[in-house]
C-alpha cells in the first residue's frame, strides 16, 4: 500500500531519485524485508530495544541469568523526548547505587 500512495503523482516532486522501488521485487514480506534491511538506517541512538519488565527487571538484571546487567539505553521502558545522555547516566548512576548497596539520592 505503500509503494502505491508513494507511486501516486501527488508525491512525485518529493520523492528521492535515488530510491527506485519499482526496480525491487516488492511482492512478499520477505522481500519487502530484505529490500528494508538494506536500505534503511537510524540516525538516531538505539533505546527500547530490551525494555525493562522484558527481559530486564528494574535494576538492569538480565531474565534468566545470574551476575549481569544491562545498564544503557536499551533498557528504557519508553523513548525520551530529548538527548539520551542524561537519561542513561541518571539511570546508571542509580542502578550502581543498588548495586553498591547504598540508597537513592535526595
């Protein structure tokens, strides 16, 4: 469906050359697949990826295996709306605090 909306004459000014669809066997989800595996990209940082309650509990335990944790943006229960930055260093810091034993921060 959406190759034919793109495919339309309203999108013709605001389509790239460089993408050529109708060149690609576009007839079953395993092509689709494969033609999206090879030409798209994120600029973006990866997060959500293994959201916590998923495979990891709140403190970046990993479900099902004992001494690891995963402590970065792809624990994140849902995407921010700024810089990840701050979010996973906010999120590390009080994840080693648990692991340290200590308590949360004021």
């Amino acid at each position: 469906m959406t190759l034919e909306i793109f495919g339309s004459k309203v999108w013709e000014g605001y389509k790239s050359t460089s993408i050529n669809f109708t060149a690609q066997d576009m007839s079953s989800s395993e092509s689709i697949k494969s033609w999206l595996r090879s030409n798209i990209q994120s600029s973006y940082h990866a997060s959500c990826t293994l959201p916590m309650g998923s495979v990891t509990d709140s403190g970046g335990k990993l479900v099902g295996i004992q001494n690891l944790r995963v402590v970065d943006a792809s624990i994140m229960p849902s995407m921010v709306s700024g810089n990840l930055n701050a979010s996973v260093v906010m999120m590390a810091e009080k994840i080693s605090d648990e692991m340290a034993g200590g308590e949360e921060k004021g």
